[in-house]
C-alpha cells in the first residue's frame, strides 16, 4: 500500500518500476483483484515449463502499465488536458481489470461459469447462453463491491465503472459523448488497446510468459511498437493503428505470438491436462458451477478448483491429480516433459 496521497512504484521484473496512483492502489487492493494472487497466468502449463508460476495479478498491473504508455502515444499531438486525463485513466482501469473475472486454472474452467442471464450487469446487453470470462469480468465492474471502489477511485476524474467496462466488453452501453475525441468516438481507437490484434494484454503476456516459461519465442520489439502508434479516423470513428515504419515489428510481434502458441501455449502435455479437466468438468455438469454471486466468486481460485478435484472420485480428477500424462510418457518412453 501507499502512505497518504503518495503514489508508489511496483517492482516488476517484466518491465521494471512501475508508477501506480492511490487511486489504482485501492482497486488493486480490493479482494476481487486480490484473487488474481491466487490464479496462475499459464495453468497446467508449469508442469512442461517450471518456472511458469506467475499469476494474473501482475499480469494485469503490466497490462495497465502498457496502457498508459500506450494512450500517451495515441495522444502525442494533443493537449494533456481535463480530457486526456480521464479517458487515460479509464484506459488503465480497464487493462487493470481486463482479467478479473477469469476462471481459476485454466480457459476450460470457463465452462463452470454461470448462464448469461444469471448475471446480467445493469446497461449490458448480453446475447444469450453460456458467460465467458469477459462477461464475469463486466459483472464485477458493474454490479459488485468492487463498483464502489472504482467509482471512488475514478471520481477525481470522471471515471465511472460503465466507461471502464465499455472497453473491456462491446455490448456495455454508455453516454454517446463518452469518449469524444475532436467529435469523433474514440472507443474503437481504446477498447483496441485494451482487447484488439495489438493490444496491452497481448503486449505483456508474451514477454511474461516468454521470461517465465525460460523461451525466446515471445520476444518482440515493444519500444519501437510503442513510439509508431497512432489513431486513424475512419467511418467508426478513432482507431489505433501503427505508423508504416513500424510494419516489420508488428509482424514480428504475430509472429512471436504465433510461435508462443505452437510452443508453450498448446504444448501437448498442457493440452493433455485441459483436455482432461474438460472431461471432469462435462462428468460434473451443473454440480460445478462457478456462483453468479461475484462476492461468492472471490473465493473461487486454483486452491479451491484444485480442492474440489482431490474431493471428487472421478476417473478425470484422478489422472490429473496423479500427473498421469508423465506416467504414460515414461511407459511410451515419449518426452513429453520437455519443452520443445
């Protein structure tokens, strides 16, 4: 935490020191960002790469970090005024919390989640059927405990939680002026950041995952992606584009993410277990479904997925409990426990 009204710096080994205001302090204090402690960023995958232990906590507070740098080279030729203030703020509470509604263990714990309608955050018009990540994560920002403390620490601003979460997720509805920019709606230009083809999220999981996981295949040039960005107006107003010159690092960038995929993130053996927790998840059907209730849902992390496989007698929790993949790598004498 801060002293008083001072801000504090983060040591992070991704990208260093970073600066984070009292303000974001206290919504990175609240209990449901809090449980990102408790979520590993890559699941299963520490069982190929050891050192893949880090959680989505950190992850997040990078990806808010690459935000602010991000819009700051959005808006490099305009005044650093009432409005820059606000819509850069938004733009960082928005990275911060693009992942709080994540599913402990693993994208296939998605699955667990609750019906759409049983969620329903207010001004969100949501399709029917299963709810994604994205949609638990507009349900804490805008129906939860966690809406008091970011309403308070947006005030100062003119940050309400329904501008934050209408760049996390398109269906949230919001005031048609809410970011203007020069009369034109700029939040295809920042929700790009936030969740697009070069986007914060993006930008960091893969330099962290790479460090982590001990490989070279998310490395890419951030530096120079960063000082080439640029908004472009088109029929839907700003997006976020990148200057000419910076052409051959964005390629390189979809290439790293293409190789971190082919390498670490569909990693066989990794696979083998998501494919395993799926099976345990259908056998369990509605038995184990994630609470609508986001107070409910803080408590709900890799412990207590993994409490509720040790509990279950289930063909699918055992071979996972047992790491039987390693087992049947050694009788087909396979090395799957290797990285590449």
């Amino acid at each position: 935490g801060g002293e008083g009204a001072m801000p504090v710096e983060l040591r992070d080994p991704i990208h260093g020191p970073i600066p984070v205001d009292v303000a974001e302090l206290d919504v990175i204090d609240a209990p449901h960002f809090q449980r990102l402690r408790r979520i590993k960023q890559l699941g299963f995958a520490e069982l190929v790469f050891p050192g893949a232990v880090h959680n989505r906590y950190l992850h997040s507070i990078g990806a808010m970090h690459l935000a602010g740098r991000a819009f700051d080279a959005l808006w490099a030729s305009r005044p650093r005024d009432a409005l820059y203030e606000r819509l850069r703020q938004t733009v960082r509470f928005a990275a911060l919390l693009h992942d709080i509604g994540h599913p402990p263990l693993s994208h296939a714990a998605e699955a667990l989640l609750p019906d759409r309608a049983a969620l329903a955050p207010p001004g969100v018009q949501s399709p029917q059927g299963q709810a994604s990540h994205e949609d638990m994560t507009a349900k804490i920002v805008l129906d939860s405990a966690m809406t008091a403390t970011l309403s308070e620490a947006g005030s100062a601003k003119g940050v309400k939680p329904s501008h934050v979460a209408a760049l996390i997720d398109d269906h949230v509805q919001v005031e048609a002026d809410t970011f203007l920019v020069e009369g034109r709606d700029a939040r295809p230009a920042l929700h790009g950041l936030v969740s697009g083809e070069l986007d914060v999220d993006r930008m960091d999981y893969l330099l962290r995952d790479s460090t982590f996981a001990g490989v070279n295949y998310g490395r890419y040039d951030l530096d120079w992606l960063m000082s080439h960005l640029v908004m472009l107006e088109d029929d839907a107003g700003w997006r976020a584009a990148i200057d000419i010159r910076a052409l051959p690092a964005f390629e390189h960038f979809l290439l790293a993410r293409y190789h971190m995929f082919q390498m670490v993130y569909f990693h066989a053996k990794s696979d083998i277990y998501d494919a395993m927790l799926r099976e345990w998840l259908a056998d369990l059907g509605d038995d184990a479904r994630f609470p609508a209730d986001p107070e409910a849902y803080i408590r709900c992390d890799d412990a207590w997925l993994l409490s509720r496989l040790r509990e279950s007698n289930n063909v699918w929790a055992r071979r996972i409990l047992h790491q039987e993949p390693l087992a049947l790598a050694a009788e087909l004498r396979q090395p799957l426990g290797e990285a590449e």
